[in-house]
C-alpha cells in the first residue's frame, strides 16, 4: 500500500460511552497531532481536529483511539489538499 501525504488539518469523529466525555476530551487533547478535541451533539460526542504527515500516522491514531475503554465507535475525515504518490504513474 503506498503511503499518501497529507496536508491540512483531519476531522475525526468518536462515540464515546455514556459517563466518559470529559475524559476523552482530556485524554485526546494529550496528544502532540491534535489542536482541538470539543464534545458536541449528534450521532458521534466527540469531534477532534489535527494534523497528521500522513495516512499512516492518521491510521494509527485512529486505532489508538478505538482501544481506548471510553470508545464506541471512529470516523476520521482527512483533508487531501495536496497529496503525492510516492512513484509516478506511466502514462501509456
């Protein structure tokens, strides 16, 4: 799989279970690649906004994320601005 650059800040949304809001926002907001990490209404309870180099990193906060005991559920919308592929394509 070819690693894909981003570039620009990556929503993701979380389901938290009931009683645990506060302590996600806090626990996520430790994170070093996250800006803001805010409770809100809907069908997730929290949205966290950040940046990630690339898709593996944004992969592996997301799995980081849904180990977590007060996880229910993650959606991560990554912004592609700019992206690069790592080799060229051929064109024929």
């Amino acid at each position: 799989m070819k690693m894909v650059d981003l570039e620009g800040e990556t929503v993701v949304f979380l389901k938290v279970r009931p009683g645990n809001i506060e302590r996600a926002v806090k626990d996520r907001r430790k994170n070093a690649s996250v800006r803001m990490a805010q409770a809100t209404l809907g069908p997730y309870d929290l949205v966290v906004r950040g940046n990630f180099r690339d898709d593996v990193a944004l992969r592996a906060f997301v799995k980081e994320m849904e180990a977590k005991d007060y996880a229910d559920g993650c959606e991560a919308r990554p912004s592609f601005r700019q992206w690069v592929r790592e080799k060229e394509l051929e064109m024929p």
